[in-house]
C-alpha cells in the first residue's frame, strides 16, 4: 500500500480500494494548549449544510400560472464519507478546559 502525506491506499479484503487518511497531530504546535492537526488537517471538515434550490425564482414562478413545483433542498454532507473499517467505529469529541 502506499502512503503519501498521510493518505494510505490500497486493497482491502473486498478486492475493493480503500483510502484511509492519517492526519499528524502536534501537541505543542499551538501557545494555548489545544491540540493542532495536519497532513491532512482532519479537525476542519465541515458540517453538514443545507441549500434552498428555490431561491428568488420559485417566487417569481409561483406568480404565474405555469409555476413548476417546488425543489426539495440539497444537502452536502462531506463527513459522510469517513467510515470507520469493520468492528470499529468513529468516534467525535468535544471537551472543554
């Protein structure tokens, strides 16, 4: 398997590809104590967030008679795709000092 700057690729059991990322975490990169992370920073993929399709332009259409019906949302969610391997599991924590 190789591994470039954290990110392992290679086969798994499935005869699948699996790509696990391994970010370095720094203990003293940071003056207020806080744990800091790179290679690939893993402590800053986003939330999931929620587009309206609609927009201005449902409006505009819902004047007219010919007004198509509404778009449900999209969501993003980009954490979706970290999936902990088999008998494993994710685990996200939030302490305070």
């Amino acid at each position: 398997a190789a591994v470039t700057q954290g990110i392992q690729v290679g086969p798994s059991t499935s005869q699948e590809y699996v790509v696990r990322l391994r970010g370095c975490f720094q203990q003293t990169a940071t003056c207020t104590g806080r744990l800091a992370m790179n290679e690939p920073n893993l402590q800053t993929v986003p939330k999931p967030i929620e587009f309206d399709t609609n927009g201005s332009q449902q409006l505009q259409l819902e004047e007219s008679e010919n007004a198509a019906p509404p778009l449900p949302p999209v969501s993003l969610n980009v954490r979706a795709a970290f999936v902990a391997p088999p008998g494993c599991l994710i685990l996200s924590v939030d302490y305070s000092q």
